[in-house]
C-alpha cells in the first residue's frame, strides 16, 4: 500500500457514511460484504482535508483504471451509490469494486472477489474529476462521523 493507511478526503468520507447509514435497511444481502469490508476500511482509515489529498488517491468522483495479469483491463468512475450507471461505467463506492479500491492510490494491488475466485487488480491511474460534492456539512456532521483520531489528524496536517 503507497501510503501505509487508507486516505479519505473528509467530505467524501462522511458522505459516504450518511449514505449509508440513510440506507442501512433497505441494502440488499448481496451488498454485505463490500458494506462491511467499506466499513472496516473506513475505521482505520487516515482523513484529509482536500487540499491536503494527494492526487493518485481514489476518491469520490475519480476515474479509476485497474488491470490484471492477464491483459483484462478497465476504467470506471466512482460515485455515490444514488449516482452510480454501470453504462456510463459509474459504480458506487458501496459496490464491491467501489469498496475495495476507495482511498487506495495509483500502483496499489487490490484483491477483488468474484464468482470464481479473488483477482489481483493493479490499480494503473487515478483521474480527478472536476465534479466534487456540493453539499455543505456543518462542523457537527462532521464530528458525527470522524472519529476523535481522524478529526486530530485534520488539525495537524498543513
């Protein structure tokens, strides 16, 4: 892993979890366990205030293209999951794709699942997008979601 921890721009991180908890009931059985890995992911994971994130860490709104051994390769966008369209290569990041490779960066290998068996993918470029989240989140929501360490490691950061 290139930086030791996963990394979340702090917008990005709070709103994927007020998605989920909003959402929490109505996810489907299939979804658990990219929901769970996301979770457990997220609870070890370092945040940044945007201008703060490095440019080849995957982040809400990225262009994402992984590879595999054996030539497969693919790029995709990852959004919220509202705004995912798997034709326009949008997936969530509550997808398991989307949470397997979110606050990863450029020349990290990730393992994906799929019906039969666990790929390494390299993850071969991050794109930011122009497109971030526009909503404002007040100082409240936010110390809803991070945690006492993640909200410490914002104020020392420069």
């Amino acid at each position: 892993m290139r930086y030791n921890n996963l990394i979340f721009e702090k917008k990005d991180f709070v709103m994927i979890l007020r998605h989920r908890e909003s959402t929490q009931q109505i996810e489907d059985y299939s979804h658990q366990d990219a929901l769970h890995r996301l979770e457990e992911n997220m609870a070890k994971a370092i945040v940044h205030n945007l201008e703060n994130m490095p440019d080849d860490v995957i982040r809400l709104y990225s262009w994402v293209t992984v590879s595999s051994a054996s030539g497969w390769q693919k790029t995709f966008q990852v959004m919220l999951p509202y705004e995912q369209d798997i034709t326009r290569d949008r997936i969530s990041a509550h997808s398991d794709l989307g949470a397997t490779v979110i606050g990863r960066a450029e020349g990290d290998i990730v393992k994906f699942g799929i019906p039969i068996g666990i790929i390494p993918l390299k993850i071969e470029k991050v794109e930011q997008s122009t497109s971030y989240i526009k909503e404002h989140l007040s100082v409240a929501t936010y110390k809803k979601y991070l945690s006492k360490r993640q909200r410490a490691s914002l104020l020392n950061t420069k």
